[in-house]
C-alpha cells in the first residue's frame, strides 16, 4: 500500500506524550497514545556515474565467517510506540548485488514518525526505520560493477528490509538505489535527497509523465499546480517542473510566499480564504491549463484541486495525491489519480534514471536543497525522537531536519 494511502489510514486519535523510560541499561523512549485529529500543512512534509573515493581498494566480496564480527548500533522500534538504541547486527549482505554503507548523515521525515505513531510500515518488533540516508561504501558485493569500498553515496531505502533501515551505523542495500554524492555536497546535504527529492522527481517524471529534457519549443500553455508549495518535497517539485517547461502555481502561507516564487512558482496566498476561493484565483490564472496537480497536504485540498483542473473533457489531466485523498472524491472524467508508490525506486532498477538526472541538477546547482538543520549526537534515543517531535508541531516549516552520524 503506498505511502499516501497509510496517511490517509491512522489520522485520528489522541493527544501523545514522549516520556524516557529505563529498560535495564539501555535508554528507551516510550510514546503514548496517538495524536489528535491530524491534518497535514505546509509544514508536514517533505547515464554513466563516476564515484569519488577516498580509498584505492578492489571490490569487496561478500563477508564470510572469517571476516571479524562487525558491531551496529542501531535506533529501533522495540515494541508498540517504544524507541531504543541497541547493539544490533551488522546488516551482512544477503546477495552479490548489494551494498553496506557506513551512515554518516540521515535526514528525518514525517513517514518516521507516522509508522511509530500509527503502528504500519512496521513488519515485526524490534524493527529499524528512516528512509534515506549518506554515507561511506563499507562493503561491495561481489556481482557489483561500479561501485568501490570508500564511495561517498545516498540512497533511499524500503521499511520491508530491516538492513535498509537508516536509523543504524551500517545500512545494506540494492546497488542499483546507490547513487554518487554530488560533488558540491556534504553528507548532510545529500541526506536530503533520499525522500522529499526523488519524491518529486519520480512523481513528475514517472506518474505524471512531465518530460525529463524540456521541450526545444512550447506550443502552448501547461501548469502544474502545487499545494502546498513550501513543503520540502513542494520546493523540489516547482523547481523540477520549472525546469521542464511547466508553469508552476504553488499554493502557500505569506509567510513563505518569497520562497516559492524564488524557485520559480507563480504564488496563490492562501491566508484568510476558503478553498473555493483559492480555487477561484488559481483558474483566473491558469484557465483551462492545468493539466498537472500534486497535493501535499491532505483529502481537503485534495478536493480542491480536483475542482481546479481543466474543465475540458478532451484534455487529460494527471494528478497525484501525495497526502492522500478521499474515496468519496469526485473524479472528473478526464483526472487520471495516480498512486505514487516510492518502494518501485527499490523494486525495479527501472527508476534509478530518475535518481542519476536528479542527481546531475543538484550537481550542476540546477535544483537548490532547502534549508537545513543538523542536528548532533547522532543516535541518541533524545536526538532523534525530540527531532521528530519537532517536524510533528510543524517547527520545520520549509526546512528540512538531517542527523549527523559521525563527524
């Protein structure tokens, strides 16, 4: 079930608290309850490669029996709402053609706490979370071409696979989800590009079919509509759009007005209005020509941009509901809702193209990072769980929360 969907599942409850509890001599965080009615905001979200390394050492084949025991330190979910930071095993490769990275950087993401919140995303207890991370290749397995021990990489991970779970020292995953560190980026930064990043790049590029190169000439007007435009996956989306040949209108605060239209959106305030007048003002705009939306806020806008579409019945319109939306939704005749199921970035080698292009425009400063905020400590039970704490008040608005690992 993809991601938006789960959203969409588990958005009611109660108040919850955070308290630290003591579990013999490992630190534990336990949470209670599960939040309020929670409707998401802007503040809720998010070719060949060459690898530089830091060393000049052959492909290392699997680990054998030989090998010294490794240790991991890993963040998991022991129980129900229940965080601790254990020694964990060294997530060994299972396969020639996977990858151990050493973590050095994990960028923290609503999904995060969501799983732990509403108890899905989870297999079994104890179970390893995050999504995407950066780091240093460890180990390279022996079916593996194009990748050395000592490459500064990311990667985005799927929760099925506890190895790939980023909230530990060494995390193992498929060669094909390993992309290059760009140049001009520290692990921090690239710990950005796991989630919110290749979210927008693969839901413009894949689902929503917006050409990767954009056009020589434009033949007419297309727009796409973002809600939500100052979410991190929001800033992604416009700039990538823009890039391609998209006019871009972005529904924000005024307090983040500047930052959507500095990356290339034409702004709809949203301050002070009903939806149906947001509504109103986007089609005084765009008129019949938006014909791509993405929603990152919830089933209400959702609605409504549903109602912003063209209204001309031989125009197909694609739209993705990142936030979730209502199976009561009345879907125009000539909407397209696509379900965007990030886990394909991991199942089929198919979207790595995807991530090598996003990487090439983040490279060549084409597309811009958000800001971002480091924290220290790395694993520490408080670190982490106080981060997520903050993205769930909404602290980060327009910002994106990274952990470094090791310095």
């Amino acid at each position: 079930m993809p991601i938006a969907r789960f959203l969409g599942c588990f958005l009611c409850g109660k108040d919850k608290g955070v308290g630290v509890v003591e579990d013999g001599d490992v630190p534990v965080i336990r949470i209670e309850g599960k939040s309020a009615h929670h409707q998401l905001s802007d503040s809720s979200f998010d070719s060949e490669l060459e690898f530089s390394s830091a060393k000049d050492e052959k492909d290392t084949p699997l680990s054998t029996d030989t090998e010294p025991r490794r240790t991991n330190k890993a963040l998991v979910v022991a129980a129900k709402g229940t965080y601790a930071l254990v020694d964990h095993e060294f997530p060994n490769l299972e396969h020639g053609r996977e990858v151990v990275i050493r973590n050095m950087a994990t960028g923290l993401n609503p999904i995060d706490f969501k799983s732990v919140d509403f108890n899905f995303c989870l297999p079994e207890f104890p179970w390893v979370t995050g999504r995407e991370m950066a780091g240093v290749v460890e180990v390279v397995g022996e079916e593996v071409e194009g990748i050395r021990v000592g490459d500064r990489v990311w990667t985005s991970t799927y929760y099925r696979d506890r190895r790939a779970g980023c909230f530990q020292q060494f995390v193992t995953v498929p060669a094909h989800t390993v992309l290059p560190l760009p140049s001009n980026l520290s692990f921090d930064e690239a710990a950005c590009l796991g989630v919110a990043a290749l979210t927008a790049a693969m839901t413009l590029w894949r689902w929503l079919q917006v050409p990767m190169v954009p056009p020589a000439e434009r033949t007419g007007r297309e727009y796409l509509l973002v809600w939500g435009g100052s979410t991190v996956t929001g800033q992604f989306a416009i700039q990538i759009a823009a890039r391609c040949g998209l006019d871009v209108i972005a529904v924000t605060s005024a307090k983040t007005r500047s930052l959507a239209e500095s990356l290339g959106a034409r702004v709809v305030v949203r301050d002070g209005k009903s939806n149906d007048e947001i509504v109103d003002e986007i089609r005084g705009v765009a008129g019949e020509d938006i014909t791509r939306a993405i929603d990152l806020v919830g089933p209400s806008t959702a609605n409504y941009c549903l109602k912003a579409f063209s209204r001309d019945e031989g125009r197909k319109c694609l739209f993705a509901p990142l936030a979730m939306i209502s199976s009561k939704a009345e879907i125009p005749a000539n909407v397209v809702v696509e379900t965007v199921e990030m886990k394909q970035f991991v199942l089929d080698g198919e979207s790595r193209r995807f991530a090598v292009e996003l990487n090439r425009l983040v490279e060549s400063g084409e597309i811009l990072l958000p800001g971002l905020e480091v924290l220290e400590g790395g694993l520490g039970v408080v670190v982490v769980v106080e981060g997520l704490e903050r993205l769930k008040r909404g602290d980060m608005v327009g910002r994106k929360m990274v952990v470094r690992m090791e310095s």
